[in-house]
C-alpha cells in the first residue's frame, strides 16, 4: 500500500471532472458512474461538459437523474478553435478559483488540453486526465495527428498522473512518446452491470421491436456511426458471410453522420432488409439479451463499453484486434479476435458463431463470469478513490483522508 495515509477530514474532497461533451458512449457513462460514486463516498464533485453533436445523442440526462452537480461551458467542444479554447481556458479558470477544487480530472482529448493548463493556472494540487482511446491512429492526417501529439505531450506535462483503461492502450501511449510508462496508472473501465448480468437471454423484445421473427441469426454493432468504427468492414464480411448463411442479419444500435452513406452500402452490397439502423436504443440490456453476438469493426478503440455490457449479458463478442480490445477478450476463450480490415477472417468469425453453438456458449459464459469479476462500478470508483487520496498525500494537502471502509486499488 505504500505511506500511511492520515485520518480522515470533515471537510470533502473537491473534484472537477470535465469531459467535452456528455454524447452516447463509455466515457460520458463512466464520468457520470465516478461522480455519482464518489458523492456517496464524502467528496463533493462537480462535472464540467461542453455541448453534444448532431446525431450523437446525449446521456446529460442521465447525470441530472443521478442528482449530481453539472455546470455547462458552451465553448467546450471537440474540434479546435483557438478563440473557443481561449475562452474556454478563461471560463474554467474562473470556475476553479471559485470553486477551489483539490482534483481536476479531465477526460478526452479537448477537455484535457483546456482543463488541464485551466488547472495548472489555478494552482489545483493534483491533475489528472484520462485516456479513454487516442486519436493517434485512424482518425485524421498525418499532421493532424502529429498536432494532436504534441498537444498531449504537452498535456502530459501538465499532469501529476496519466491514467489508462488497460495495459494495451498504456504501452501504446508510451510508445506514441506521450509520456513516460512511470507516469501512466492503469485503471480499468467499470461500469453497474446487474441489469445485463440479470436480463434473461432470448427474451425477444427487441426482435419483436424491430418485427423480426424470434429464430433469426442476429448480430449486432452497438455505437457511433463514425469512420472510426469501420461500420463497412462489417456490412462487407456480413455479405460474405450470408452467401453460406443468409440467415444472418445485422442490425446497427446507434446513429451518427455516416449512417445515410452505410445505407447506401449495405444496398449496394445486396445486404437490402437484411440490415437494420435501430437508431440509438436505451433499452441496452434487453438489446444485447437478443443479440447472437456484438462486433466490433473497429480501426482503432480504447475499450468499448458495448462490449463489457454485451459479455456481462452473456452475449458472444467478435472484434478486431485493437487497442485494449485484446485485454479484455481472450481469442477462442472468450470471444473471437480477428485482424482490422480483414473482411474474410470476420466473415469467418460470423460463421463460426453458428457452426459451433457449444464453443459459442461456453466462451460466452467464461467471459460474463470474467466481466463481473472485474469491470463493476463499484472497482472503478474505489481505485479512483484510492489514487486521489494518494496523490493529495504525496502533493501534502490536508485534504487527503484514509481510505473509506470499501476499500481502494489495492482490493482490486
């Protein structure tokens, strides 16, 4: 456990969370689950969002039905804009001196690079910021990306500690030379996975949703419709695959600025009703309680979320080997593993969940005892918990308290 921390204050702890935007996906839902946690653990948090895009949906809702403390900065978005960052800067500084906080913890890419120098100027004790995935790969030019390098080096400076979701995505921002491997924490994402864990597989609401029959073979992308996700790839290895089985259909849970260019697609690929655009869904448990499987199809990724809600469903996953995918899911243990861009070896992959149902089942089941045993929100929020404790005790503020009865990192 290291030094022995003091006794515990009267006074909480203050943290400032700040995330770009709260839209549909793992990182608004993991900020949300931190300082809903954390709240009821003695400190007083805040969360600092920015505004959500066209068509990426928004879970600003699900914070204020969690009663936690929000404050909106509208400028806060996520392409640059040099004035917008300015003011931004400007505003969350102003924030910070009066709210005094002993953490700022920033997650992605644009929070960090204005919350972090914002935190800095404000003399804030301990600064952290939080890799969900990285724009390193996949996402824009080549001096895009080196411009989005050097502002996360810079970034890094600026820390007192980086934090990863998974050892993969650690090494790979190691090696992208952001910082050093010292500097980096790895905590895995966790998540309140009891009512995929207790949802009662083939159920069939959702089929009977979308009016499809109970006994069809269906596979499911849940997510963004952005190039990142390389949602052709697999609209490519479902057409494959429906030439031996054309059982098989998709059905894509989510929406974005590409979905008229992958209906588009999937009609000149001959997919026609064989694919379905659901449009963003709530109701995740009872979607992934119908799925045959999730895929993944991915570029680049951090660690999805749809793919730990999925496996605590009981659901088989198949994804390309990305990012901190391969942490996560065991090849042929407990999913299936295929290289990016290969549309064969998905295709393949696909057919392989139908051909051998027995192996299917039992790597599913592995993997939702697995995704329970490790990705709980109640894991997250005691390794945070235990980290900024540490770190106001190494920087001496007198903030910082013994751990709480429930326990930190090192219970994990």
């Amino acid at each position: 456990m290291g030094r022995q921390l003091p006794e515990e204050q009267s006074e909480p702890i203050r943290v400032m969370r700040i995330i770009s935007r709260m839209n549909i996906g793992g990182p608004a839902t993991h900020v949300v689950l931190l300082n809903a946690g954390l709240d009821r653990r003695g400190y007083d948090c805040l969360l600092v969002t920015g505004s959500e895009g066209a068509n990426e949906g928004s879970l600003r809702d699900l914070a204020l039905s969690s009663d936690l403390r929000l404050a909106m900065i509208p400028e806060l978005g996520r392409e640059i804009a040099p004035w917008s960052d300015f003011v931004t800067v400007v505003k969350l500084y102003r924030l910070m001196r009066r709210e005094r906080p002993h953490v700022v913890h920033t997650h992605t890419a644009k929070a960090g690079f204005v919350g972090r120098i914002a935190a800095r100027l404000a003399g804030v004790p301990v600064v952290l910021h939080t890799f969900h995935g990285h724009v390193f790969h996949g996402y824009f030019s080549p001096a895009k990306t080196q411009l989005f390098l050097l502002i996360e080096r810079f970034g890094a400076r600026l820390s007192t500690r980086i934090i990863t979701i998974s050892p993969r995505l650690r090494e790979e921002i190691v090696q992208f030379g952001v910082t050093g491997r010292e500097q980096i924490e790895v905590i895995p994402l966790g998540f309140e996975l009891e009512a995929f864990a207790s949802q009662r597989r083939g159920a069939g609401h959702f089929k009977r949703s979308l009016g499809l029959p109970p006994n069809v073979k269906l596979v499911g992308a849940v997510g963004r419709l952005v190039p990142i996700k390389n949602i052709p790839l697999l609209l490519e290895a479902a057409a494959l695959a429906r030439q031996e089985d054309p059982d098989i259909r998709i059905v894509l849970v989510g929406d974005g600025a590409l979905r008229e260019a992958l209906e588009a697609r999937a009609e000149a690929l001959g997919l026609g009703q064989a694919v379905v655009f659901a449009g963003w869904r709530r109701d995740l448990a009872s979607v992934y309680a119908d799925l045959d499987a999730v895929v993944i199809s991915s570029h680049n990724e951090g660690t999805p979320a749809s793919l730990i809600e999925a496996m605590a469903t009981g659901c088989p996953v198949v994804s390309t080997r990305v990012g901190g995918v391969p942490d996560l899911i065991g090849d042929g243990e407990t999913g299936r593993l295929v290289s990016p861009g290969e549309r064969e070896a998905l295709a393949a992959a696909l057919l392989e969940l139908f051909r051998e149902p027995e192996r299917t089942a039992r790597m599913a089941e592995l993997a939702q005892r697995q995704v329970l045993e490790r990705h709980q929100a109640r894991r997250l929020v005691a390794d945070v918990d235990w980290l900024y404790r540490q770190l106001l005790t190494a920087a001496g503020h007198p903030r910082s308290a013994a751990l709480s009865s429930e326990g930190g990192a090192a219970d994990a």
